[in-house]
C-alpha cells in the first residue's frame, strides 16, 4: 500500500519567496494533519482537515501560512512570503475517522529558508 | 486541559540492557494511547497502540508497553536493546475535540552505546 507521499523532500529557497509544500494522504482516510518540527518546537499540529474541511487552524503560526485540500486526495501548504525562521521538517499525515487509529506521516519536506 | 508528558528529553543505554521511557498523560476521558517512534529523515512510525482491554501491549520491534490508570502513565520498555533502536519515542493521545486529534508528547531521543 502507498503511504503518505510529500513533495518535495527537500526545498532550499530565499527569504521572501513562495513556498508550497504538497501532500497525498493515503486512500480512504478522513483526516489529514499537517505539522512542523523544529529542534527548539518540537512537533507542532498546524492544522487540520476532516473530508477536505479545515477543522482546527489554531496551530498556524502567521498569515503567512496557508493550507488547502481541494479534493480528498491532495493537499497543500504554502508560506508566503517566506522567512528564516520558517526553516523546518514539515510532515503531513493522515487518519482514517477513528480517535483510536494512529496516524500514518509521510516522510517530511525539509524546508530551509536562506 | 489534554497534555502528554514526556520527562525525559534524552537517555543513553548500552546495547542489550533493558529499556523503559516513560510518558504521562492528562486526559478525562478514556485514553487512545500511542507510541511512535521517528528515524532520522523519516516521518513518525507506530510502534504499539492501547485502547482497552489488556493493560500491556506488545508492539513491533520487541517493544511493549504498559498502561497504568491510577497513574495516568503509559511507559515503553524493551528487555534488550540493540543499536538501531536509537531514535526519537513520541508518546501520544488521541482525543475528540469537534473532530478529532492527537496530542504528542515533546519526545525522548534514545542514544544507544556499544
């Protein structure tokens, strides 16, 4: 079974430039979840979506972030404009819609921000 | 408030001791427990999962884990450790909240020495 796949795995890019990060959850899950991780944060929940719905966003750190899930196959993250500071691991998960299934992470986009 | 706490942000073990991270959480209603554990450049994986039932489950990797009601733990063990189980522990929490999230805890890297 295909996991959750992110693109890129890595991005390099400078300050003030758009950002976007993409994400296929697996098939027939209900809930994806992005995140940040950062060696001073840790694992922070930015957001989160049930049936392509944002439900929560109070993780999102600024304006500047933004997250879409047009369809139940795809979603996306984007910063802009981008900052140092936003350097990071960023994961996306998924979930089917059960409190009691644990979350399957893609392998992250590592995010520097020169 | 839900919160999982990890109080240990390190441990070092040698290979072939025995292995036992702890994890807390606050939570008022039953518990989705979870541990997950995160390689280098990869994304977090399940390691075992609690929701009812027996107390102590088995996960992969010769990993278990114990849940304790009375004090609101849930640590894992290992009997013998070996090298490549070096990484980083998240402990977790599902919980309902509208929809539905999990709370991790800030995690335990385990360095694993000769």
């Amino acid at each position: 079974d295909a996991g959750v796949i992110q693109s890129p795995r890595h991005e390099v890019t400078e300050m003030g430039q758009e950002v976007t990060l993409r994400c296929k959850p697996i098939s027939g899950h209900d809930y994806l979840f992005w995140y940040r991780q950062t060696m001073m944060r840790g694992l922070e929940l930015l957001i989160y979506f049930n049936n392509n719905v944002p439900i929560d966003d109070s993780g999102m750190p600024e304006d500047r972030f933004s997250a879409k899930m047009p369809n139940a196959s795809f979603s996306t993250l984007k910063i802009q404009p981008s900052e140092p500071r936003d350097s990071a691991v960023y994961f996306c998960a998924s979930s089917p819609d059960r409190v009691d299934q644990p979350q399957h992470f893609g392998d992250g986009t590592r995010l520097s921000i020169l | 408030a839900q919160s999982v706490t990890q109080p240990d942000i390190h441990i070092t073990v040698s290979e072939g001791a025995s292995l036992e991270l702890r994890c807390n959480y606050s939570y008022g209603a039953t518990p989705y427990l979870f541990w997950y554990v995160q390689s280098p450049g990869q994304g977090l994986q399940l390691l075992l999962k609690y929701f009812s039932g027996d107390t102590l489950v088995q996960g992969i990797k010769g990993f278990e884990a114990e849940f304790k009601r009375s004090q609101s733990s849930f640590n894992l063990r290992k009997p013998s450790v070996h090298w490549s189980d070096a990484a980083e522990y998240f402990c977790a929490v599902g919980v309902r909240t509208g929809g539905f999230k999990t709370i991790f805890g800030a995690g335990t890297r385990l360095f694993v020495k000769a």
